[in-house]
C-alpha cells in the first residue's frame, strides 16, 4: 500500500514518560546515542537494537543537554545542566 510501516520501534528505552533531548547518528552510520531526561546517555548499534551498546547513568539534564560524536566516531560529547 501507500503507506510504509518501520522496520523497528524501540520501546523503553529511556524511563516512560522522559522526554529524549537529542538524538544522534554517527558519521559512519552504524551507531546512534540517545540523551533523556531521565539523566542517562544510552549509545546503541543500528543493527542489533536489542540492547545499548553502552549507557551511563547520573547525568543531570535540565531539558537542553545535547549530545555530538566526534568526527572520527571514536568520542561522544555530552553536558550536563
């Protein structure tokens, strides 16, 4: 039909209700990392979206803390508020 449905919907990955405030996908397009303001940074592998890769905890967010990888994708950029 007209219509395309996704290939996959992550649910739960950050605590319900916890707006995500920036998403990002890496240069080379294998990865994404997702911040919330749940105070968690969560990096995840585009092709086994079953669990993060790596998430850290205890970083405050206050609605506007963005997150950036580095150009070699080698570093993930995060602040906290």
């Amino acid at each position: 039909g007209p219509h395309n449905r996704p290939k996959e919907i992550l649910r739960d990955v950050h605590q319900n209700g916890a707006e995500i405030t920036s998403l990002k996908f890496s240069y080379d397009g294998h990865n994404f990392v997702t911040r919330s303001m749940d105070d968690t940074m969560k990096l995840f592998d585009i092709r086994n979206l079953r669990q993060p890769l790596a998430a850290f905890d205890n970083l405050p967010n206050f609605g506007h803390s963005s997150v950036v990888f580095s150009p070699d994708d080698h570093l993930i950029v995060t602040g906290t508020s």
